[in-house]
C-alpha cells in the first residue's frame, strides 16, 4: 500500500535529526517532570533566617566623631546599628509550638547590646510573634509560634556596640540547625507544565510550516535547561529559600 503525502512528510520528518532530539527531549521530559514534581512535594522541616539589614545609626566623618553624642533613654550609647532580619519556614513542613524545646534566639557579641526589638512584619498578617530582651541585653528570644509553609516574622532591632557578631540558634524537632538563607527562585511546578505547552505547540507549528525548526531548537534546549535546573535544586534538597554563607558568625 503506498504512503499518502500526509504519511511521507511524516516519515521524512522524523528522519530529521532535530526532530529525533525534540522527540529525545519530550521523552525525558515526560520521565524527569514526575520524578521533579515527587520530590519536590517531599516532607521536609527547615527554619531559616534572611538578613535585611545591618545599618549605622549615625555615621559621622570629617574628624567630627568625638563632637557627636548619641543618647538612649538618657545614657550615650555608641556604635548603633539597626538590625533587621527576617526568621522563615523555609521548609514545606508545618512547625508548631510544642515542637520547639528551646525558642528562636538572636545572640549578639559580648559587648554589644539590644536597645530595642520589634516585630516589624509578618506573613501572614495575623500570625501572633512575641520578642522579649534577655536580662543581660545581648540576646532576643522569638517565643514559640506556629509557623506554616512560607511564614515569615521579621524583626528590627537597634543594637550599641555592633561588631556584625550575630548567631541565630534554637532547638526545633526535626531542624537540624537554623541556618541563613537567601531567596532563590526555582522553577514553580506549575512553570514546568507551562514549558512543556509551549514546546508542544512549537511541535505543531513547525510541522504546519509556521516556524522554523530553529525556533523549535530553541525552545528544546531551554527546555533541558530548566528541567536541569529544577533537577539539580531538588537534587540538593532546595527550596524556594536555599542555604546562604553565613558571614554574621
């Protein structure tokens, strides 16, 4: 039975070694796209903290720094710093309050000395966070506080004697420490179902004439980048906040 013209374009269309790698591309995309999505959605308990903000309170030059007096409720303190800095789940795992044996604390240097502290913000808006200052000045406890996926309680401080030593430290079930995160953007899952569409309908477009396989190219290979992407931040066990160098010890 010989082959119609629709049939023959079809043949001689996956004979094309572009093709072949497109067709590579959606096969692996249709096995790694699960597997991402799977392990992504696995339990995991982790509390970060983000630093804002690390800022003199007056900065004073041209010689004029003994002239310069700064008062706080009536005594001169010196090297005032604002402080701020957020404390986040940054896990995908609720934290409530009885699983913290010990709370959030901020420690500072032995010198060094907690003016004030507030709560700045929170996410979400009613998420109730209480501070208190430690008898000896140098530290603040966050008391325990239900925390969902993705809350966040910001807190400002001024702080005299700031050196930048600062060390965030509690004992949470399942937290092996808090460490200082930085925000990275993965790819959300619903992005990786997007990418696919999209290469989809290129598929189509090329096959009707109305894009070059160039553009198809393309659109494969950022394909694998972003799959590569979301497969080595779940490989390292990333989320949306991943581990930051923690320059404040």
């Amino acid at each position: 039975m010989a082959m119609s013209h629709v049939e023959g374009d079809m043949f001689e269309m996956l004979r094309d070694p572009i093709w072949q790698f497109v067709a590579v591309v959606l096969a692996l995309a249709g096995v790694l796209v699960p597997i991402i999505l799977f392990l992504r959605q696995r339990g995991r308990k982790q509390v970060g903290y983000e630093i804002l903000a690390q800022t003199p309170l007056v900065s004073v030059r041209g010689g004029l720094e003994e002239e310069v007096v700064v008062l706080f409720a009536g005594q001169i303190v010196e090297n005032v710093h604002l402080v701020m800095l957020r404390i986040v789940n940054s896990g995908n795992l609720p934290i409530t309050t009885g699983e913290f044996e010990s709370p959030v604390t901020l420690e500072f240097g032995p010198d060094s000395q907690v003016l004030t502290a507030e709560i700045s913000d929170t996410s979400p808006d009613d998420l109730e966070a209480v501070l208190v200052i430690t008898e000896s000045k140098r530290a603040v406890r966050l008391l325990p506080c239900l925390l969902n996926h993705g809350d966040s309680i910001t807190i400002r401080m001024l702080v005299s004697e700031f050196t930048g030593d600062m060390h965030v430290a509690g004992r949470i079930v399942g937290v092996a420490r808090i460490q200082q995160v930085a925000v990275r953007r993965l790819l959300p899952q619903p992005a990786l179902g997007l990418v696919l569409l999209v290469l989809q309908v290129a598929l189509l477009l090329v096959w009707l004439g109305a894009v070059s396989k160039g553009v198809l190219l393309l659109f494969a290979l950022a394909t694998v980048g972003l799959l590569a992407n979301a497969g080595y931040a779940v490989y390292r066990g990333e989320t949306p906040y991943s581990q930051a160098p923690d320059r404040t010890r």
